[in-house]
C-alpha cells in the first residue's frame, strides 16, 4: 500500500511537473529514460558477482532561468541483484544462487551543464534517492525460495551522482548519461544480521521534450 501511495504522488508531482504553462514553458522538460544497469553490493558475507538489468520511467525537471542549473525528479524502475557463488540456504551443501530485487526510485536530483555554445551541453548531477521494493526472485540451485520476500526491506536510501551530455535536435533533445548508485541502507531486513548495501551503474538514453 506504501508503495503504491508513493508511486501515486510521484506520478502526480511528475505529470505536474511535465505540463507546461504558457509564462514557464521555457523553463519546463520532461521526458522517459530508459538504460541498462550493473549492480552488485557491498559487504557481504559471501563472494558476489555482479548482475545486468535494465531500468525505465520518466522525468520532469525545472530549469532556472538565470543560471545553467535544474532541478530533476524521477520515477524510474530499477532492476537490481547480485549473484552468490555459494550460499546455504535450505540445503546441505553450498550452492550458487541470483537475487533479483526490483525497486521503484524516486530519485532529486540537481544538475548543472557547462555553458558550451552549440547544440551539445556537457552536465554533472548528483542527489539523494528513495527506493520501494516492487519484487523479489531469490533462486538458489536453479529452485526459487518463496519466503524470500521477507528478508529483504521494502525501502532503499542512497545518492546518485553521475554526468551526462545533453544534444539538441529539431524537435526534442537526447539525453545520454552514466550514473554512479550508492546505497546506504542495510536491504535486509532487521531480523538478520547481514550488512548488504547496493551498488550500481546505470548507463541511459532519454528523450527529453
């Protein structure tokens, strides 16, 4: 239910965002993003490689007309999870197992571009992000574990920071960008003793109106 009100309101503070007004038009973008992403975490009891997953949503960000700075909200979901090279989880013997955990992210963001004459404009951007637990697949030997769901916090904290070039085209702009995710919250939950914190890399393509 937590998940779905927050999603509500940030789909509202986005569409409302995103609807232009005849005085602020200019200072208004919005617009859907979609990448890849490689993430893995961070002091865990086990050894873990990284897994890919993908990511999409949208934005809207306000532009201020006096400097080249904006401020950016998204609702972006985010595929994240680690792979274990052995774990013992209802089985006698170690076994390799995936985690899928898939979040909601609500990211604030502050972006500032380089005041480049010409269609390109460099920027770096960073900022704090709230994540909501959408699912979990925890797979160990090939089987699913059903409880799995229960291990795991139904929230996730951290910062973004990243850089990114933006180019204007005829109609709309391109977004490409590279991000740096860092989590700061335990994703398990308090119940275990595990102190398991996300890492990711996003790499994106958005088309920005």
């Amino acid at each position: 239910m937590q998940l779905l009100k927050t999603a509500a309101l940030s789909a509202i503070l986005l569409v409302a965002l995103a609807v232009p007004r005849q005085a602020d038009a200019q200072l208004l973008d919005y617009g859907f993003r979609a990448g890849m992403n490689i993430t893995s975490v961070t002091n865990s009891v086990y050894r873990t490689d990284s897994m890919t997953g993908y990511h999409f949503g949208m934005f809207a960000s306000y532009n201020f007309s006096f400097m080249p700075v904006s401020i950016q909200t998204e609702m972006i979901y985010m595929q994240m999870g680690m792979k274990y090279d052995e774990i013992i989880v209802g089985f006698q013997t170690p076994r390799p197992a995936t985690v899928r955990l898939n979040y909601i992210h609500v990211p604030l963001l502050a972006k500032a571009f380089l005041p480049l004459p010409g269609p390109v404009k460099p920027n770096l951007f960073g900022g704090p992000y709230v994540g909501f637990r959408s699912g979990v697949t925890f797979t160990v030997g090939g089987q699913e574990i059903p409880q799995a769901g229960d291990w795991y916090r139904d929230s996730d904290f951290g910062f973004v920071v990243g850089a990114g070039t933006r180019i204007s085209l005829m109609m709309v702009d391109l977004d490409l960008e590279a991000r740096l995710v860092f989590g700061i919250e335990n994703i398990f939950d308090s119940q275990f003793e595990y102190d398991e914190k996300h890492r990711a890399i996003s790499l994106s393509a958005a088309v920005v109106f």
